[in-house]
C-alpha cells in the first residue's frame, strides 16, 4: 500500500490495482475515509465511536 502523505496523522494511501472509481484512503488512528479522486465524494467513513 504506498502513502502518498503523512501529515498532522493522517495518512493518505492508495492499493495497486484496485477498483474504479479513482480514489484514496485517508486514516487517522482509527478513524478512516475513503474519498473519490475526480468529484471529492466521500465513498466511506468509519469514525471511532468512543462512548
């Protein structure tokens, strides 16, 4: 999984040969996103839920 960025903790990532559309994973501890490159569509979010 190459990163691309590690800024103020989050990483921003991308896989190989993965799926259509374009996007890339964004994670912070863990909490993660994945956002789609062309329109900034967020396609995931998972927050950590802390109660």
């Amino acid at each position: 999984m190459p990163t691309l960025l590690n800024v103020n903790g989050f990483k921003f990532f991308f896989y190989a040969n993965e799926h259509e559309p374009m996007h890339i994973h964004i994670s912070k501890g863990d909490e993660y996103a994945k956002i789609e490159l062309a329109t900034l569509k967020v396609l995931a979010i998972l927050l950590n839920q802390k109660t």
